[in-house]
C-alpha cells in the first residue's frame, strides 16, 4: 500500500512540472492559418500535432491539397476558446472563416511544449 502511495505521489508530482505550452490555444489556429497564407508547408506542419499529421499523410493528404482546401476559406476571426470536456489536456476553438456559415471548432493539445491542431 505504501509503495502505491508512492507512486502514485510521484506522478502526480511529475505531471505538476510539465511545463505549460507557451501561447494561447488560439494561437495555434491563427498561426496555422498565417502559414496557410504564406503559402508555407514547412511552417504549417509545425501547428499540426504529429498524431494529426501521421492519419493526414496516410489518407494521402499532401500539404499543397492542405494548403488549398484550408485558404478556400480564410480565418476571419478567432471567437473563444474552451476546455475539451473529453480530455482536460485539449482545448477547443471556436474560429469564424470567410464563406462559411457556421462556426468552425478546432482542436488542439500540447506537444513539446507548444499547442497544435489535431483535427481540422
């Protein structure tokens, strides 16, 4: 019993000292769209989480099919961000984009210490 108290104190001082992403959520969609603007595949990669980025590449979706199907329809504005109910770790992001009718939520989570989409 006591090693499991042990163990258990040591994760969670563990997780304690994860360093938070630097940024806002929301700083992960606009970056990600800046870089869709610029035309720039290496620098949209980095906002994609590399989970994301793997399921993207296997269902064939090459950067410049990204780059076109996203710019389509350009961020207008970021319209609040919220704590994803299924995992306390993810945040949602609720963007509006010129041409759509409906807002759009974007997914996003920490990794290396920075937010990233993970669903489009």
């Amino acid at each position: 019993m006591r090693s499991a108290v042990i163990a258990l104190s040591l994760a969670l001082a563990a997780a304690a000292c994860t360093p938070s992403p630097k940024g806002e959520p929301s700083d992960a969609v606009r970056d990600f769209y800046r870089a869709v603007d610029e035309g720039s595949c290496a620098t949209m990669w980095t906002h994609i989480a590399s989970e994301y980025r793997l399921r993207l590449e296997r269902e064939g979706a090459s950067c410049e099919v990204i780059l076109e199907q996203v710019s389509a329809y350009p961020l207008e504005r970021v319209l609040d961000t919220r704590a994803d109910g299924r995992d306390g770790d993810a945040r949602l992001v609720r963007a509006r984009l010129r041409g759509r009718e409906q807002d759009v939520i974007f997914r996003v989570e920490a990794e290396d210490g920075q937010w990233k989409l993970m669903a489009l």
